[in-house]
C-alpha cells in the first residue's frame, strides 16, 4: 500500500505541474519554491532548483507582470499567444523533472504527459479568454484571471499534500476539457470571422469565392456551347 500511494503521489506531482503550467507558469514556480523553502513539502532533486532565490525572484517578478496582462481585454489574449512558446515546453519540463531520478523513458514519458496536460489548460484558458474578450465590461476579465489563479494555488497544493482527490478532479477536467475544446473552438472562429466582417476582409474573400465560382460555372457552359475545330461558323 505504501509503495501505490508514493506512485500516485508522483504520478499526481507530475500532472499536477503539467497541468498547472498550461495556466500559469509563474504562480506554479512561486507555489513549489514557497512551499518547498518553507519546509512544507520535500521535492525531488531535479525540481529543488524552483527554491532558488534566483529563480524565486524572477518568477515573482513574470507573475507581476502576468497579474496585470492577464486583467486586460485583448493584452490577456496577446499574452497567452506568446506563452504558447513557454508554457507547453516549461510544463513538459518541470514534469520530467518531478518523477526523480528515474530511467530516461520514464522521465520522456512524464515529459510527453507533462507537455500535454499543460498544452490542454493552456488551449482551454487561451479559448476562453478568446470568448470573454467579446463582452465589453473588465469585470469578466477580472475574474476569470483571479480564479485561474486561484486554481493553480490550489491546484498544485492538493496535488502535494491530496494526491488521490488530486487525480480525481484532474480526471474530470480532461473530460471537461474534451467536452469544452470543440464548443471554444467553434465560438473562436465565430469571433475572428465577424472581426474579418467588420474589417471587410471576409466580404473581400466572399466575393472572390462567389466571382471564382461564376466564373467557373460560365467555362463550364461556354466549354459545352464552344464550336469544335470541324464545326462550320454561321455566316454573317
């Protein structure tokens, strides 16, 4: 028994930073290093390095900075397409890193694990920051940022210290992610195809398509009308 819960406690570990990362990077850094210089929790030699001071300080200083592009309409947006870049890898990382010293196809499975789960959040909280953007008030915005990072604080918490309710909960997201990602993805091509309305660019593309097709359409019946090379022309 004692050997299955340290397997969930890692397996739980590793999600969970995967997970966490696909959200926000930095309040993931903060909570590990906190905890872990704070003598709450003992992490796995490859991840120790997130309780540096170094590391510490520039995590709290990207958080910063994320606290406030995360709380604007359109900066949000801006913010989560650069950190496709950052949080997918990042996530992958930190996961191989949290399984310990182990093979290298364990630590490429964790990382594989690890970079989906973050690729997964970071796509759900991206599409719906997408989504929330087209409602003209900040208070949205606002919140959705306070409770993603409420999620991850809490989140990476449980993961350390409750791994089974841990891997319970993450059960239920990824089949909430499943459910959620088709219905995103359709509301985020309706918001980008009215923003192309709005700026004639898909009018423009319309009107090609349908001149395209008539066009096409004229060959079609010009090809069937057209004389062929033995036909005699009607005189004048």
């Amino acid at each position: 028994m004692e050997h299955l819960d340290q397997i969930i406690a890692t397996l739980a570990l590793t999600m969970g930073v995967g997970w966490a990362s696909g959200i926000n990077l930095y309040a993931t850094l903060l909570t590990l290093g906190v905890l872990s210089n704070m003598g709450h929790i003992d992490l796995p030699p490859e991840l120790q390095v997130v309780g540096d001071p170094l590391v510490l300080m520039a995590a709290g200083l990207m958080y910063a900075v994320e606290f406030f592009a995360d709380k604007v309409p359109g900066v949000d947006t801006g913010w989560d397409t650069i950190h496709t870049f950052v949080r997918i890898p990042a996530g992958a990382a930190l996961a191989a890193a949290a399984v310990g010293e182990v093979a290298i196809p364990v630590e490429v499975a964790a990382a594989l694990v690890g970079g989906g789960l973050a690729a997964g959040s970071h796509a759900l909280k991206a599409g719906g920051r997408v989504m929330i953007n087209t409602s003209p008030e900040p208070f949205s915005n606002w919140g959705a940022s306070v409770g993603e990072d409420v999620a991850v604080i809490g989140g990476v918490w449980a993961a350390l210290n409750h791994p089974y309710w841990f891997m319970g909960l993450l059960l239920l997201f990824i089949v909430l992610l499943v459910w959620l990602l088709p219905k995103i993805w359709r509301g985020i091509r309706r918001v980008f195809r009215f923003l192309l309305r709005l700026f004639g660019v898909d009018n423009e593309s319309d009107s090609i398509e349908a001149t395209a097709a008539a066009a096409a359409g004229r060959g079609s019946v010009g090809t069937g009308s057209r004389p062929g090379l033995g036909d005699k022309r009607p005189e004048d």
